[in-house]
C-alpha cells in the first residue's frame, strides 16, 4: 500500500503464482491549491501512453482483470492447503484505489497509529534528514570533519592530479579527440565521470504529496553546494503542479523566484512522466543541471514493495544502467518482513480505514464502467499476510453468487466466497534486500532506521566504478535464474518463491532441511563481462589513486614501485598466453622481460628474494605510463582476438588455453590487492574516484549500536566449539588431463564452452588435490581480534610493536589511527574493525590469550561451518569492494524471514599457523611452476578467506590457500584466537558441530 509513479510495464497474469503486482499511482493529498502551476518537463502526453487517456486506460484494465484468468492463481505453493484456499483469477488494478474520495481516505490513513510505513519513513527523514541530504552526494557531514580535524587525521596528499586526469588533459591537448593509451574501459568513462562539486540533482520517483519530501528539502538548504536541482516525477499532472505550488508556498523566501525556495538554495521542478520515461531522460543528461555534478534518484515509501522480488531487482538494475553513473547515488525505502501481527494490523486497522479505502477502490471502478455493474454492498475486504512469501495480500471477497454485464457486452459469473485481487505488498528480509542489490549492481553506502521505528530502512546506494557479483546468495535467487528451478521446487525451499533458500543451517528451520547450496560462481573460463569488470576496477585503482608523483615511489620497502604492477599485469597475462598458444609472438619482449615476476623478499632480511625480474634503478630508464597503457591495451585485445578465435572457429579450446585465461585474470585480482595494501601505507594514496567517502562519524555510531545489540565484547570473545573430526581440503584439478579436454563444438557461448570442458573449477597448484585432514576438539573465538582489544594487548604488555595498519598521531584520545586509502581514521572509529597485522604479531596476541593461532585445517572448518562468522562471498559479507575498508565483525543473527544471516569477519583474510610447505600429492603448476615452490621456505604461513579488496572468485573459492611471511606486516590479514579441548575455558555460546 505505498504508491508510487506507474511504471509502463503492463500488468502480467500468469499462473502458480502470477506476476500481477502493477505498480501504483503516486501518493496524493485531496486538498487543493491555488498555486501557480509549476513549469513541467512533458514526457507523457506525446508519448504512446498519453495517446489515450488515463481513465480510458484504467477503464481497459479493468474489464480485462474481472474477465479473468483460464487457470487459478495460487499465492504460495499448490501444495500448502491454506494458500489454496486464497486461489482467485481475477484481478482488479490498484490504480482504482486513488480516485479523489481514495486519496482523502489515504491521507487519512498514514496517519492511523497501527500503520507504521509513513510514520516510520517521515520519522527517519525528520531525525536524520541532515545527514541524509549530504550523503545523497558523496560529501561527508560536518561531524566527520570535526572528528578528523580532532584527531589531527586530515588527509593531504602532496600531488592530488590523478594520472587519468594527465591522461585526459594529454588527450584533449591532442585535439584530435583520441586518446594515446587506447580505448580501454576506463577511458570510456572519462566523458561521464562526475565530480562531488558543483550543484547536485535529486529526482523524486513517485514523488506523490511531498509531505515526507519536504523535511529532507529543508536539509538540502545547509549543503555545501550552490544550489540542489530538485525534479519530482510523477504520473499525475495536475497534483504534480498542486503539491510543488504547496511546497513553493511552505518553504519559499522573499529572495526566491517561482522555481527556487530556501532562498535560491533549491531549485524545483517537475516531470510529468512514467517511470521508464524519467529514467530515459536522466540517463541522457535531458535535465538542466550540470551534467558534470552528482545526482540522486529517490525511491520512496517502500514502492519497490509493489513490484514482485524479481522485478523489484530488475528495476533497481535498470535504474542502475539507465540514469546513474558511476559514483552516483539512489535513495530507497524498504519495509522490513516485521512481525505478521504488525504488518496485519497495518493493513487492517480496528478504526477501518484501510477498509473504507479498499472498498472505495470498488466503487471507483464502478464508476468507470459506468455505473451499476458493481456495487459494493455484495463484496468484502479480504486480506492476509503471507508470512512465507513476505507479502502482504488485499482481495475483495464475493458475498454471494454473481452475474455481472459488463460495458462491452460480456458478462462476468462471480461464486460465493471468490476472491478478486486487488493489491500485494512485499516486505523484505536483509537477505533478500541485499540479494536484490547484488543483482541490481549497486553498494550500499549506509542505511538509516530508528530506534522509534525498527521496522523501515531508507537505503543509500551508489553505483559503483565496477561490480563483481557474489559467487552465492543470501537466498539462493540466482540458482533459480540460472538452473531453472521449477516452481514447486522454489515453493518447497525455505524462502520465497522468487528467492529460493541457499539451505543455511537454521535451527529455526521447519521442516525438511533445504537442500545444501549451490554455487553459482563459476571457476571455469572467465566471460568478457568479467575480463571487462577486472580491467575496470583495475583502472580505478591504478589510475584514480595514483598521481604521476606517487608512480615512481616505493610505499612499502618490500615491493617495486608502483608503476611497476602498471607493466606487470599486462606482461603476466602476455606471458602466459604465450607459453599456451605458441603461434603468438610477444608484443614486447622488453616489457616482458622487466615486468614477468614481481618481488617478495625476506622480512628480516631482504637481500635475500626469489628469483625475479631484473628492472631499471633509475626513474628515467622506466617506461612512461602513457606507454605500459598503450602495452596494455595491445594486449587487452589480444585476449579478445583469441575469444573470437574460439567463437568462429580458428581455434579451439582446450581445458589448458581455459585455464590460462583464468589464471591471468585472477592473477589481476590478487595483485590489485597486493597494490591496494601498499598505498594504503602512502601518505599520497588518492581515495578512488566515483567512491562516495565514508561518513565515519555515522558509521561508527551504528557500528556502536550493532555491537551493543549484539552482545558487545562478551559476544564477540565467546567461544565456539568443534569436536575432533576430519576436514577436506583442497580439490582435484588436474592440469595434466588439460590437453585432453577440449571443446567439440564451436561457440561464442562460454557457459556451453564450460559445459563441454566439464565445468572446469580452475585453481593455483596448492589447492590440488583432495585431502583429508584430521583436527582435534577445540575451541575459536567468534569473531577476530579487533582494533581496541589488541590496544589493550600493547597497553597490558607494555609493548609498542603497534600493526603497520596503525600510525602514530598526536591525537589527545588515542596514540593511532588507523590506516585507509581514504587517509587515516581515529581509533574511535575503528576500534572494531578487525586488526591488521603480521603473523608473528597475531601469534603473540593469541599466546596472550592463552590460546594460538588455528592451523589451516581448523580455520577451514570453521569457516565451512554456515551458522559462523565466515568470510565467504555473500552480500553482505565485506569482500568484493562492497566497503573499501573493514568494517566491525557481524555475528550471526536471525533475519525477518526467521533464517540464519552467517555474520562474517569484517573483511581481512585469516592467519593460521600452519607453515605453507610442500605436501603428499602436491605438484608445481605446469603453467606457472614456482607459483608455491618458491615459498615453502618455512617462512610463509598459510592464510584463508579474502579481505574487503578481494574479489568474489577468489573470497567464494573455499579452496583458495594464499600465503605471506609470518612477519609480513603490510597485507589486509588479521586473526582469531583458538583454544585447544583441553586448555577451553568458556562454554561454546552457540556449537557448531561439523
């Protein structure tokens, strides 16, 4: 029941169950105005859709949904008895809903006690509106400017001139409109890319009454901007007009024109548009503002409740391609799955209000088929809340058997107790939430409710620079995207039918345990879509955080240069290549030569390193960036000449070319990790553009306010225990057999290239092959050691081997921060967050403890264990950019639809204590042989999971075995304490028996 603008998809009637959730009309107030109206942009009445008139249209649907359907609808499963008895086939649109006397009536509504949506909504926007309003743009809130200026953590890099911004300044001086490096990814988006300054625009979806709108505008005046373009779409022209004339009236000055309120500080205007309609014109830049600033799209009201699950994804992912650009923003409201007593009471007060506006829905519609054909009197207002599906349904009920001659000379049958749909409204997990954003490409910057009114979430998201989708799902959605699930199969899982359950181990579970997940990430040969999101975010971070200044430093002692891994990627991707297809020659042997292998010499003593390239000492003997770039660039289309190849037939493929193409794609998303943890040790690292800054005075508040919900400390150090069992490690992957394996019909498709080698699941030569491993009873704390708790260890001790994650400061409340690539945060701030340190350093801690370190089969364990904290890939998790920092550690909870959220580590990798050696069955890698074998040197430990700057296909191989020197202090790893069966002191909090 929350309106908004009508989208132009058409209502769809299908059957077990239909897809018949029609958007609805925008909120509307049934007072009137005698404002002037207000200049609208038309997109509607010259369209296909203005052609004919809204009642003509609404007149259409209505005689169609009374016809029916040939088959029944059942909301829910054809198995469950209860939801057979709530089977209709016919259907009425919610657009009837909001005549005049409807729209009276719906004001009436939000206002009654039990119906918390609007109250909830206008609460969050009253109390936290300021905050909002700047984070709708990227600009952090004065409280965070204060706390860094407190904490004397200002960031000021030397050069702020990113080698992009070089680039594209070289290009334009050209004059002929090309670009020395080629058109790569990134260059393409160089025209599009927006700044934080200049003046924002916020377009309003549905923008109905603004009665909610109107405190978020008021915050929109002390922004550090200008002015705010502000554009409400709607549908509904006239109310369009009345309620931006009301808003002019309340919030204008003496110093505004007709079109500016808040004296000059917003400028409103208005769409007179469908959805579809508005989206087109945003995304063509078709509005006044500067195309260059910053926009918002606003969602409001819960609206994406109208739509079911899956179309609620695809919308937000159309909103996604459509109308954003990188760094841009969209603010939602969704409600949560609340209590059933709650969201009944909401849809069905004591007063009867909602029943006085349903029934007036049905003499509405009357009226448009002109009169006597439907009379109120014979029907009811019928309703439940589907607690499975998370959805709220309204009916109209026959009273009695039925005839009824409709206009165009058909007559509709009605029996006794038969339903006619009216309305649906979904309501949403956290699961399902951010399931849906995964899909729709988009990061959650923040989320606000209130203490007041826990039931509702306005959502910030941003487009980001580039978007790895999880390997799994909270719900398992995708399974049933991508394998087809039958319905009855989705119906029989434990979730809704549009987001089959993953088989989450829930102890609230009811009934038969759903079958275990299946991952949707495929390890085999990498898509373009992939090979374009890795060269993508590759590009963000080596050209957005890097100025021609910070190019030929070293941010740590132990690696190259950084424009050494700019020449590097592209060289091990040639090389490579090259040793499989040996009818290619290098594109350039020099390059080849200085940047084939990178450096990882011993912490303690660093003459001493594996064997390497051997690369200029002085900087002017380095190749110019604008040269590695056009290097780059020669070898990006050679990868794809060789998919072309494959598609028409010159080539074949072969499980080992497969593997190649995999292996030089992780291998960029390892090593854009490996550039990440040195620049965060830089002074002059730039924050990576397109990326909204942190707002960490607000974060750190929820952040506070999560762990006290959660148990604080206590929660966070309780045990939990494992019994004495086996655990497998690794998996078989063989790359002697990779010759054999081929393709035996040509394809551009790689999912059926895949398929016809088998589904390949490519890893490194540590992951093969297979091998049980024995662990011991034992005990692991919850959560990894954080921030303030590792303090306490240095203050208890006496010691000052503070992390390199950590940097002194002269602070009053705290000797460090702690390290970003956004500058250094105070210790308040991060005092959660996982620490980061060296292995030896961890190992201490532990010892501290009275504990150790887990070996590798143990963490494996209990990363395998689904009810955990676990760094897997998820959304939700913090891997995959989803943050571009840590975060505190999440435990894990019960969500709104009764299933287990796991919880997960806060987004580092894990030490363990077990040395990375050789072991039985081990054998180097044909293609890259001293991958592993230069590092058993009993230095290196083996470490597990992924950080925040980990990709999903490296965070959601469970097999993965990375490694570092134990006193490696740079990389994003931390750790958590473990205690054997017999030194235990706690109880386990909850057991995980695995």
């Amino acid at each position: 029941m929350a309106p908004v603008a009508t989208s132009t998809a058409p209502e769809q009637l299908s059957t077990l169950p239909s897809s018949d959730a029609t958007p609805k009309k925008s909120t509307k107030s049934a007072s009137s105005s005698s404002g002037k109206a207000h200049p609208l942009i038309d997109l509607y009445s010259g369209s296909s859709e203005g052609q004919q008139s809204q009642t003509d249209t609404l007149r259409a649907e209505i005689l169609h949904g009374l016809k029916g359907s040939k088959t029944s609808i059942v909301p829910g499963s054809t198995e469950d008895a209860e939801d057979v008895k709530w089977a209709y086939n016919k259907t009425l649109p919610t657009m009837i809903l909001y005549d005049e006397e409807g729209l009276r009536l719906y004001d009436e509504l939000v206002n009654v006690p039990e119906y918390y949506l609007w109250n909830a909504e206008t609460s969050i926007l009253q109390q936290h509106g300021a905050e909002i309003a700047h984070r709708l743009f990227g600009l952090q809130t004065p409280a965070t400017h204060d706390l860094l200026r407190k904490d004397n953590a200002q960031h000021t890099p030397q050069d702020t001139r990113r080698v992009c911004e070089e680039l594209n300044s070289q290009q334009k001086a050209n004059g002929n409109g090309h670009s020395t490096v080629g058109e790569s990814a990134f260059n393409s988006r160089l025209s599009s890319a927006q700044s934080a300054g200049g003046s924002p625009t916020l377009v309003e979806l549905g923008a109905g009454s603004l009665r909610k709108t109107i405190h978020l505008l008021r915050a929109l005046k002390d922004l550090p901007v200008p002015q705010t373009h502000y554009y409400a779409l709607d549908l509904d022209k006239a109310e369009l007009n009345r309620t931006l004339s009301d808003l002019h009236q309340q919030l204008a000055t003496s110093a505004d024109d007709p079109n500016t309120v808040l004296s000059g500080k917003v400028d409103i205007r208005g769409i007179w548009a469908t959805y579809d309609q508005g989206l087109d014109l945003v995304g063509r830049d078709g509005l006044d503002a500067a195309e260059s600033a910053r926009r918002c799209l606003m969602w409001l009201g819960s609206s994406i409740g109208n739509f079911e699950r899956r179309d609620a994804a695809e919308f937000l992912k159309k909103c996604a391609d459509t109308a954003l650009r990188p760094g841009d923003t969209m603010l939602v409201g969704i409600d949560r799955r609340n209590t059933p007593r709650d969201v009944e009471l909401a849809y069905n007060d004591p007063a009867g209000v909602t029943r006085s506006f349903i029934m007036n829905g049905l003499k509405h519609a009357d009226r448009l088929l002109g009169g006597n054909v439907l009379s109120s009197a014979r029907f009811e207002y019928h309703d439940r809340y589907n607690v499975l599906e998370g959805r709220h349904e309204s009916y109209y009920r026959s009273l009695e058997e039925q005839d009824h001659s409709l206009p165009d000379g058909s007559t509709v049958h009605l029996a006794a107790g038969e339903l006619i749909h009216i309305e649906r409204s979904y309501k949403y997990s956290e699961r399902e939430t951010l399931d849906a954003l995964d899909h729709a490409g988009l990061r959650v910057v923040q989320k606000w409710s209130t203490p007041s009114s826990p039931h509702y979430d306005l959502w910030l998201l941003e487009k980001p620079p580039f978007h790895f989708e999880s390997t799994r799902l909270c719900t398992g959605w995708r399974q049933s995207l991508s394998q087809g699930l039958s319905v009855a199969q989705a119906h029989n899982s434990n979730g809704s039918h549009e987001y089959d359950a993953d088989g989450g181990a829930s102890s609230l579970a009811v009934g038969p345990r759903p079958q275990p997940h299946i991952s949707w990430g495929s390890w085999g040969i990498p898509t373009a879509s992939e090979w374009s999101k890795v060269w993508s975010s590759w590009d963000t971070i080596t050209l957005t955080m890097i100025s021609r200044k910070l190019l030929h430093q070293k941010p740590i002692d132990l690696r190259h240069i950084c424009l050494f891994y700019i020449g590097h990627i592209p060289a091990f991707v040639d090389i490579m290549l090259l040793k499989t297809l040996p009818d290619l020659k290098a594109i350039d042997e020099h390059y080849n030569a200085i940047f084939e292998r990178g450096i990882d010499p011993h912490v303690d003593d660093p003459t001493q390193c594996h064997a390497h390239s051997e690369v200029p000492q002085r900087e002017e003997d380095w190749p110019r960036v604008e040269e590695i770039l056009a290097y780059r660039e020669l070898v990006m289309r050679r990868v794809e000449d060789i998919y072309h190849d494959v598609a028409s037939g010159k080539r074949s493929m072969d499980r080992r070319l497969a593997r190649t193409l995999r292996m030089a794609m992780e291998h960029i998303e390892l090593h854009q990790e490996t550039l990440l943890y040195m620049l965060a040790q830089s002074p002059n690292t730039l924050p990576p553009k397109d990326v909204s800054p942190p707002d960490w005075a607000s974060l750190s508040r929820v952040w506070d306010q999560q762990d006290a919900r959660q148990g604080g400390q206590e929660a966070r150090e309780a045990l939990l225990y494992f019994k004495a069992d086996k655990v497998d490690l690794g998996h078989n992957d063989d790359d002697e057999e990779d010759f054999d394996i081929r393709t035996t019909k040509v394809s551009d498709d790689v999912s059926s290239l895949n398929a016809q080698l088998a589904q390949p699941e490519f890893g490194w030569d540590n992951e093969t092959p297979v091998r049980k491993v024995q662990t011991g009873a034992f005990s692991i704390m919850a959560t990894p050691v954080n921030n303030e708790q590792y303090a306490s260890f240095l203050k208890a001790t006496g010691s000052s081997d503070y992390p390199s994650s950590w940097i002194e400061t002269a602070s009053s409340t705290s000797p460090y921060s702690v390290r970003t690539v956004f500058g250094p945060v105070p210790m308040s701030v991060a005092r959660l967050w996982p620490v980061q340190g060296s292995g030896s350093q961890l190992r201490k801690y532990a010892a501290w403890k009275g504990g150790r370190l887990p070996t590798h089969a143990e963490l494996r364990r209990f990363l395998d264990a689904s009810t955990s904290p676990q760094c897997v890939d998820r959304p939700g998790t913090n891997v995959g950019f989803r943050n571009w920092h840590p975060v505190p550690a999440d435990l894990p909870r019960v969500d709104g639809d009764g299933l287990v959220i796991p919880g997960h580590n806060g987004g580092v990798w894990e030490w363990t204590s077990t040395a990375f050696m050789d072991y039985p069955g081990f054998r180097a890698s044909a293609l890259y042989p001293a991958y592993s074998a230069d590092f058993f040197d009993g230095k290196h430990d083996v470490v597990l999971g992924g950080s925040w700057a980990t990709t999903p296909s490296v965070a959601g191989r469970r097999t993965v075995c990375n490694t570092y020197q134990r006193e490696y202090p740079y990389s994003f790893i931390g750790g958590r304490v473990l205690f054997d069966e017999e030194t235990t002191v706690k109880g386990p909090r909850s057991p995980v028996r695995k």
